[in-house]
C-alpha cells in the first residue's frame, strides 16, 4: 500500500484518508451505476414510464389538433351555410321584385280593361236610353227616363206589377 500512496503522491496520512475516501466515493457510484444497468426490471421501468409520458404528450397534442380541425371545419362550414343563405335570400328578393312587377302589370292591364269595358257599356247604355226615347210615346218618356237612371225600383215596381197580374189570372173573382 506504500507503494501505491507514493504512486499517487499521498504527503502524509491525512492526504491519504482523503484519497481512500475519494476512491471509495468514486467506487460506489461506479458499483451503483453497474448495478442500475444490471436490473433490467427497473431500466423497464423507467422506460415504460417514459413511454406513457410521451404517449400522454402526443395524445394531448392530437387532441388539441383535432380539436382546432374541428373548429376549423365548423367556422368553414358556418361561412358556405351564410353563403348559401345570402345566394337564397337574394333569389328570393329577385323573385318577389319579378312577381310585385307582374302583378303591378297584371293590375294596370285589369284597370284597362275594366275602363275599356265600362266606357263601352256607358256609351251603350245611352245610345239604349236615347233610342228607348225616340220609340217611347211622348207622355211615357219621362218615365222611361226614370226607369233608365233608377233601374231598382223599376224592377221592384215592374215585379210587383207581375205578381198582381198573375194573381189576378189564377184567382179571378167570381
């Protein structure tokens, strides 16, 4: 062992307490270290363990990316919905505006006719009154007339005058 100290160049007993300290210090973490690589169930593991770690890493990474995809797809599909409802709403605009111009077509083209119509029917209607009153007898004129601008009461008149003519026939008195 002398030869070994002054090998290492030991001063004195004190200088080669720390040197046998130091070696042996150095020679337990080396047995440690044989001895972790040795036990192959705790080098398993702290495999495994890493494992999990990095398989719970990735799935929380995949999540967060499904996730974002996910919203991703939404937001697109929120923006074609909102395409889609402004391309119907105008088509639908387009055709009310198409449908309110016919019908306001429709409109006119019935007041037309409708006044076309009723000028016709005026001017009949007094073309009638004059030829009833050049054929009518001079003191029937006046009531001709009436019968003419008031046709209602005429017609009560002349039905009532129909009821009494017919009763008279089926009733004669005796």
């Amino acid at each position: 062992m002398t030869d070994m100290a002054g090998a290492s160049g030991a001063k004195g007993p004190d200088e080669l307490r720390r040197q046998i300290e130091r070696t042996r210090s150095q020679l337990g973490e080396t047995v440690e270290e044989l001895a972790g690589k040795m036990d192959v169930k705790g080098r398993a593991r702290a495999r495994a363990a890493d494992l999990r770690d990095k398989a719970g890493a990735m799935t929380v990474q995949l999540r967060s990316s499904a996730a974002q995809a996910g919203h991703m797809a939404q937001e697109r599909a929120t923006k074609a919905g909102h395409r889609v409802h402004d391309g119907a709403t105008k088509a639908g605009h387009r055709f009310q505006d198409g449908a309110t111009k016919a019908g306001h077509k429709a409109h006119d083209r019935a007041l037309q006719a409708g006044h076309s119509g009723q000028d016709a029917a005026t001017g009949t209607g007094h073309e009638l009154e004059h030829k009833a009153e050049r054929s009518v007898p001079r003191p029937a004129r006046s009531v001709v007339r009436a019968a003419v601008r008031h046709p209602r009461p005429v017609l009560v008149v002349g039905a009532a005058f129909a009821v009494a003519v017919v009763v008279a026939w089926r009733y004669p008195k005796k």
